[in-house]
C-alpha cells in the first residue's frame, strides 16, 4: 500500500452559485489560463477545508503571474467566469440569455445540453420527429433540402441564433436538415425538458418564450413577403 499524500483538489465557487468539482490542480490551471476563474473566484481547498481566494493560493502563483487582474462578475451584463465546457460570453450571445444574470443563467444551463459538432455532420435530418430546439453559441449551421440529388440552401444560422423553435410545441417532423458549415458549439434544449422548466421555473421560462416569439413573428414576416412577391410578379407577367 503506497503512503505518498492523495494529489490536492478543489472546488470552486462559481457566478451563477453552482459548486463545480472536486477537479485536480491542473484543472484548475487551466480554467484560470482560460478567464473561467479569475482572482476573485472563491476556491475551496479540500484536504484543509478551506476556502480561498484563486488569486490567494501559493498553487496558482505562477498561472496568474503576469495576468491583468479580473474581476469576478456581480451584475447583469458582465461575463460569467465558470460555466463548464464554455468559453466566458458565449452564452449571452443568446438573446433569450443575454439579460438572465449569473444565477439565473446557471439555472438555465443545467437544462440545456451542450452539443459540439465538427465540419460537415448532419445536425438534424429532415423528416425526423422534432424533439428539441437548438442555440448557436460558436461556429455556424444551414438549413438545407435535399431535391432531385441536389441540394438547396435554406438558411444560415450563427452565433446567437435559434433554430428548430417549433419542435417545443408541436414536435412534428422537421422541415430541412441541419448540417455544420464548420466546427460548432450548440445547446440543445429538448421538449420535455422545455415543458418542465414552464411548469417549475416560469421566471426562466418566460423570457425564452418572449424570444421564440419574436423569432417567429419574424420568419413568418418574411415568408409573407416573399408569398406576396411571388404573387406581384405572377400579376405582372399576367399583365403583360
């Protein structure tokens, strides 16, 4: 039996309230190499049971030597340090997110899967039964529909946007497939996942739901638009 000292861990006290870990030292080198921990995050030392500044503790002297000091976020607006797997501000490029503070966008994530695709993969196939909405945080997707063995561009989404919104309320079949123009962060948010937050967190659920709503009104805007087209030029050809 070895008697060498278990290696150190940690936990850290993130914005949004929510304790990550226990991760070992060189976790937590990274998270601060990343700005996902900065000097005023809370770290707790666990063989001492100890809670501590980052920017306090001997073991990360040399991580942040030479960084501009950071401040730990406190309101709305600013970005949240620590949410796993995610780079500072990716988030809020969601609309729907952009004004939730640390709290509630920690809530929120907790229901939402993060999805990372490479260059080219199938997101969504057309046809398929609509089960979840999705969020671009990094990189880009198309709609597409595949006819006579050639495909037709439907839309182009990129960070920030919404797609597969109908699937929440309807889950019929989706319309186009989704495919990756390059490497991409998505979160992915299921129906069933999306009719318990209504029902247990309304305060989340609401904005969301004022977002999909604008979205909406704004697709169906355009599509009127181009049926109204559609139609001027039919007049006009009839005319002449």
């Amino acid at each position: 039996m070895s008697d060498s000292p278990a290696a150190p861990e940690f936990k850290i006290w993130a914005a949004d309230d929510v304790v990550y870990g226990p991760v070992p030292l060189s976790t937590l080198v990274q998270w601060v190499q990343e700005e996902r921990v900065v000097a005023g995050t809370w770290v707790h030392i666990t063989a001492q049971d100890l809670w501590s500044k980052a920017g306090d503790l001997s073991e990360l002297k040399d991580a942040f030597a030479g960084r501009a000091e950071i401040k730990a976020p406190s309101s709305i607006g600013e970005p949240t340090p620590l949410v796993a797997g995610l780079r500072p501000g990716m988030l809020r490029r969601v609309k729907a997110l952009a004004a939730m503070n640390d709290q509630k966008l920690g809530r929120f994530v907790q229901i939402m899967e993060v999805v990372r695709v490479e260059p080219y993969k199938v997101l969504v196939q057309q046809g398929t039964p609509g089960d979840a909405m999705y969020a671009v945080l990094d990189g880009e997707v198309r709609a597409r529909i595949i006819a006579g063995g050639k495909e037709t561009e439907l839309a182009r989404f990129g960070p920030g946007d919404i797609f597969g919104e109908m699937s929440l309320f309807d889950g019929g079949p989706r319309s186009a497939d989704i495919v990756s123009n390059n490497p991409s962060t998505l979160l992915r948010i299921s129906a069933g996942r999306f009719e318990k937050l209504c029902a247990e967190q309304p305060d989340l659920a609401i904005p969301l739901l004022f977002e999909l709503a604008k979205t909406l009104a704004k697709r169906i805007r355009a599509d009127d638009k181009k049926i109204a087209d559609v139609y001027r030029m039919a007049r006009v050809g009839d005319l002449d």
